[in-house]
C-alpha cells in the first residue's frame, strides 16, 4: 500500500477513535450534572422544610419568652418572623436557624437586606411535585393555627383578650397564669405536632424520591466511567500502533535513507544504499538515490579529469606568464637604446630632412613596439588574476581635464570636434582606482580619434544609481551587428579596406575586463558607416576630503602678497602642531601654537590671525566649545576655522559643520590639501607650474578663448588678470609669459 493511503487509512480511523471518546465523555459529563444537581435539589428542598420547621420554633421560643419577661422586643421578634415567613418584609441575608440567637440582647435589631419573598412562594418556585407541596401547605397551615395561640397568650400578657366576635378588643388586667398555661397546654403541644406531621411525611416522600434519581445518575455515571475508560485505553493502543506503522514505514526508512545520502555527499560511494520491501513512496525515493550515486560516480570521474586538465592548464599558463616576462625583457633591452639614441639623433642638428624622416619612422616604429609589449602583459596579469585595484581619493573633473588635454591637440589635427561633458550632479571628489578609470578613457578615446576621419567625438559623464556612467560616441567607420561582441576578444580587429589600422586587438579585451574589475560593464551600440557609442559603468565611493589631483610641490606653488599671513595652529599634542607648522613655515607663512582652547580665545583676545586650524579633542576647553564661542563672538565670528581631527566619523563631521566651520580635514593630513585650503580661505594667490604649462601651451596655438579660461579658473590678482586679458585682445600673446 502507498504511504498516502496508508497514511489516509490510519488518519482516519483514528479520527472517528477520538470522536467516539468525545461523545463519550461528553455524556458522562452530562450525567456528572445531573446528579450534582439532584444532591442540590435534594439540599435545597431540606433547607425549605427546615425554615419551615424552624419559624415555628422560633416562634414558639419569642412567645414563651415573651410570656415569661413581657420584654417588647420579643414581641417585635415574633411579629417579624411571620410578616419574614408570610412575605411581608425583606428577607436578612444569611437567614438560617440561629439568625435569631443573635438578637437576644437589647439594641441588637435584625438586619432585612435580601429579597422579598414568602416561604409558599419559595416553595413553589423548589419544583417539588404537588403531593409533596401540599404536605409542606398543611404544614404550614398548621403552624398558622399554633400562631393563633401564641398571639392569644402574648395578648392576655398585654390584658386584652378576645371578646365574643373572636377579635381582641376586650382589655382587662394582664393574666400572666393564663398566658403560661396557654403556652404549655396539651392543645398547644397537639398544634405543635400537627406542625411537625406533614413536616416528616414530607421529608420521608421527598427521600424517596431524590434517593432513586440519585441512584440512577449514579448508575449512569458509573456505567459511562467504565466506557470512557475502555474507549480511551482502546484509543492509546490505536494512536501508538499508527505511530509504530509510521516509524517502520517512513521514519526509519527515511533517517537510513538520510545517513546514505550524507555519506554521498561527502563522495564516499562505497556506502551500500538500503533495501526496502514495500513497494511505495519510499522505495521510490531509494530507486532515485540509486541513480544519484551512479551520476555522482560519473560526476566524480569527470572532476578528476577535470583537475588534470586545471593543473595542465596552470602549467601551461605559467610557463607563458615565464615566457612573457622573458620575452617583455628581452625586447625591452634593445628598445631602450633604439628609443633613447633615436631621441638624442632628433636633437642633432649634422642630419638632413631625409634621415629625420628615417628617425621619426624608427622612433614610432619602437613605440609602437612597446606598446604592443606593454598591451600583451596587461592582458596576461588579467587572465591570471594578478591585477589588483587600488583605490584612492581623487579629483574627478582635474583627472578627465588631463585626459583631455592629453587629445585635444590630436583631435584638432584631425580636424575633429573633441568635447567631454560632466553633469552638474557628478561628484568631485571620488573613491577608485584612478590608474585603471584613466587607462579605460585612454583607450577609448584612442580607438574613436583612430577611427574617426570626420566629425566629432563625445563623452558624456553622468551620475545615476550611485554608479559613474560614461558616454563615449564618434562618427567613425561604426561596426556591424556580426563584429560587436568580437570585438571585445583578445587579438581581434575589425579589418577593412577603407581603414586599416595597426594594433594588437587588446585594447578593448583589456578595457571591459578592467571596468569589470571596477565593478561595471560596457555596452556598444554601432552602425556601420555612421559611428559608434561605448556606454560603461563603474562603482565608486564619494568621498569627504578636499582632494588635489595635481601634486602640489614647494617650488610649484608661491603665494604672493605683501602682507605676511598669520595662521593660529591649536592642538594638545605638540607633534601634531610641529608638523602644520613646518608645512605652512615652508612658504614663509608665520604661525602661532596653543595647547588647547582657552589658549587659543587667550592669544585671539590679543592677535589678529588670518585662519585657525582647530583640533577637536583638547584638555580645559575642547574644539567643540571653542569653536561655538568663536561664532558667538563679533569680534572672531569671521575668522576661517579649518577642523583637523583623527576623528573621522561622519557624526563628527556634521557636528563640526553644523557649528560653522569652513572645512574638515582628517587626519594623518597631506601637505597639499594643507596649502590649497590655506589659499581659498586666506583669499591669496597660487599658481601652479601646470596651469602656466596650460597657458603656454594655449599661446602656442594662438588660443586666446583657452587662456581667458584658465585665468577665470585659477586665484590670481585682478591686476596681473586685467594686464593679461589686455595683452590676449591685442595679440601680444609673446609678452605674456613674463607676467606668469
């Protein structure tokens, strides 16, 4: 049978086993109120009897007293007990028989806080049968007749007696003998009696009654104990057979099954797989793990193959990475005195046109060389893994200005229109590996001036998706569906007859690899004859510090001004203060220590500086507060504040923002973010060798729009500006170069 049914089969039996023992135990419990309600009847219906019984004494024993003592307050008692019994008056609470032992003192009054109701009408709403009703009515007639007597005897106690209408309206003096004999008289005894006749003929028809019922729900009871018993024992022997069927059918089963598998999948396939006699789910599952283990022996076999085949390739690849080394050394030896004597032939001036034109051929003939060697081991360090990033801090924008300067030259022989386009929303200051991102534009921009006769070329740099996008679009010779994805293989070109290019067909294999490295990918869209788009992605971290791209050395940077500056340097550690202060001493800028913040209110109190930089963490007064106190002050409110902390912590950061501070430096600090920020807060003048190499260059090609340009770009003085911007209008572009 399968397990399914099976399954179904004991699910069901055992359902229809719990519902019979449900409805078992449920009539049992009927049967349990039953009878506790027979014992509450059969209480109830003795408590009736018993008020009944027990007004009568109470009665009696106010009225002896009452003839005895001729004390009110019995005579009170008495006449509250019949207006109690009759209905007249609310019931105390706790009535019971020795209610009234308690009010035998004077002051002490009966308490009538429960309900209202007479003792005919709690008998009748007791359910009894009207036999038993009317002996507890005649019982109560009865006792009414003895209250007749009672209250003759507490009237003559009183003088009044009855006249011959049967009415107390005849006073004499009060017969205390006649109320005595009244009391204690055979007629009162016999009333007496006649009380209790009825009483104990109902107690005995009641007995009767109440005894069977109880007998028979004890009977049932009984009865529905013993089938509950034998329906719940029946049902543990059913739950625990279903659950020994279940174990020999699917648990152990399935745990052996589990360990097999365990143990193929450590790849010990010499582990036996286990039998199993019952042709279902299980046996099922056996038959597959069968098949497993002979796929896995297979798989096995192929891996083993496999790591041959690696190891031969490890080797192969190892002995060509030898090879390379080899080859790139032994080419590059010659190559350096190829290169370097044809360079010093260029400069000699004992040749002709002729062998100048030999040399130029030599010289690109070699580089051309090189680069192939420089192409090929960039792409063997790839396929082997050796190429790591190494991210830094850069300038984004100085970083592709460079790139283009690098071309526009290049381009503008060709005559083409060269043009690069940064969105407002790109960020500056960037986390990458700024080798690899240029080496990627290089070697696109290569390819579109190379391929490129006429039109323009453009690159787009957009920010989307926290991923840098670049957008590199030509008007060349384009490139059809078919060679699209060839491109990007190792040593493939596309030939043509209109261009032929010379190359190794790595630059493309090379640049997707490493904007893959980078953590992106390209794209290309191309129509033959109309041009090509190479879109590629590259992740990337914004980051905080002010960077500068173009290392600033001592002699590249002066700072010219007549007044000497100022800087106020504060930090508690004396090395830390040492090392700005030489830095800034290099270009004779005078500066002044303070340990800490009060300190430095102290010396500003007194000293007039052009910038502080501020530690953060000081003794006595820290950065924090003193920083908020310079801006609460007029007087120092507008003194720049640079921030120069090893804490780095963007909460650090914004907290010294948000006081008001001009900028943030992070420890350990680099002399030329020093040096730049010294001269765009303190408004003076830096000039770098590379801008006047700009400007140099532009006066080369008679370029007046580049150098008004790079004069709107850098900090110079608006007389030197003014004095330059005149000599561009009058094409004096040779007298420039003294006023750099």
């Amino acid at each position: 049978m399968k397990l399914k049914r099976l399954f179904v089969l004991l699910l069901s039996i055992n359902i229809f086993a719990l519902i019979g023992v449900v409805l078992i135990v449920g009539e049992y419990q009927h049967s349990i109120k039953k009878l506790q309600f027979a014992y509450e009847l059969q209480h109830k219906s003795f408590i009736l009897a018993d008020q009944l019984r027990q007004s009568s004494d109470d009665l009696t024993r106010m009225a002896r007293t009452y003839v005895i003592t001729a004390n009110k307050k019995f005579e009170d008692q008495f006449h509250t007990v019949l207006d109690i019994r009759n209905g007249k008056v609310k019931r105390p609470k706790n009535y019971n028989h020795i209610y009234w032992d308690f009010l035998t003192l004077d002051g002490e009054n009966a308490i009538l806080n429960g309900e209202q109701k007479s003792l005919r009408k709690l008998m009748q709403e007791s359910g009894f049968p009207q036999e038993e009703l009317s002996l507890l009515y005649k019982s109560a007639k009865q006792s009414d007749d003895l209250t007749h007597l009672e209250t003759k005897a507490m009237n003559a106690v009183k003088g009044i007696f009855l006249d011959k209408n049967g009415k107390y309206t005849k006073k004499g003096k009060p017969d205390l003998k006649l109320a005595a004999q009244i009391m204690h008289s055979d007629e009162y005894h016999q009333a007496k009696i006649n009380i209790m006749k009825p009483i104990d003929s109902f107690y005995q028809a009641f007995e009767k009654r109440t005894k069977k019922f109880v007998d028979e729900a004890n009977a049932k009871v009984k009865k529905l104990e013993s089938f509950a018993s034998v329906a719940i024992f029946l049902l543990i022997i059913l739950v625990l057979f279903s659950f020994f069927i279940l174990l020999s059918r699917i648990v152990y089963p399935l745990e052996t099954l589990k360990n097999t598998m365990l143990q193929l999948s450590k790849n010990d396939m010499d582990t036996s797989i286990p039998q199993h006699q019952y042709t279902d789910e299980v046996g099922d599952m056996i038959g597959s793990v069968e098949v497993f283990k002979a796929n896995g022996l297979r798989l096995i076999q192929k891996e083993e193959n496999l790591k041959n085949a690696i190891k031969d390739a490890e080797f192969a690849n190892n002995s060509k990475s030898i090879f390379l080394a080899n080859m790139s050394h032994e080419l590059r030896t010659p190559l350096n005195a190829i290169l370097g004597f044809t360079s010093l032939l260029e400069k000699s001036k004992n040749i002709n046109t002729q062998e100048k034109e030999n040399l130029t051929i030599i010289k690109n003939s070699g580089n051309h060389l090189l680069s192939i060697i420089n192409e090929i081991l960039e792409l063997s360090k790839i396929e082997v893994g050796k190429i790591e990033l190494t991210n830094s801090d850069f300038d984004l924008y100085s970083m592709i200005e460079e790139i283009k300067m690098m071309f526009i030259s290049r381009f503008e022989a060709k005559e083409l229109h060269f043009e690069i386009d940064i969105d407002d929303n790109v960020p500056q200051y960037i986390q990458s590996d700024q080798q690899r991102l240029k080496q990627i534009l290089i070697n696109l921009f290569g390819n579109a001036l190379k391929f490129t006769q006429k039109g323009y070329v453009k690159c787009a740099v957009k920010y989307q998706h926290n991923k840098l996008h670049f957008v590199v679009e030509d008007t060349g010779m384009g490139i059809s569906k078919k060679y699209q994805k060839k491109i990007f293989k190792p040593f493939e070109q596309i030939s043509s007859n209109k261009f032929t290019k010379n190359g190794t067909g790595l630059g493309l294999a090379i640049t997707k690899e490493l904007i893959s490295l980078l953590g992106g990918k390209i794209e290309l869209k191309s129509e033959k004859g109309k041009g090509s788009i190479f879109t590629f992605t590259i992740k990337f971290k914004k980051t905080d510090i002010e960077y500068i791209h173009s290392k600033i050395e001592k002699d590249e940077i002066y700072i010219k001004d007549e007044k000497k500056l100022q800087i106020l340097v504060a930090d508690d550690i004396k090395e830390n203060r040492d090392l700005l202060v030489q830095i800034l001493e290099q270009y004779e800028i005078q500066t002044i220590e303070a340990k800490d913040g009060q300190e430095v209110l102290d010396i500003l109190d007194t000293v007039d500086v052009d910038l502080v930089f501020m530690d953060i963490i000081m003794p006595n007064l820290d950065g924090y507060e003193t920083i908020q106190i310079m801006k609460n002050s007029d007087k120092l409110n507008s003194i720049p504040i640079v921030v120069v902390s090893a804490n780095v912590y963007e909460e650090d950061k914004k907290k010294a923002l948000d006081l008001g501070v001009n900028s943030f430096l992070s420890k350990p600090i680099n002399t030329d973010i020093v040096m730049k920020i010294v001269a765009r807060y303190t408004k003076k003048e830096i000039l770098t060798d590379d801008n006047k190499q700009k400007i140099k260059n532009a006066i080369k090609r008679l370029d007046s729009k580049s150098i008004l340009d790079i004069l709107e770009s850098i900090d110079i003085d608006n007389k030197r500006k003014f004095q330059i911007e005149n000599l561009v209008k009058e094409f004096r572009f040779d007298e420039i170069i003294k006023y750099l």
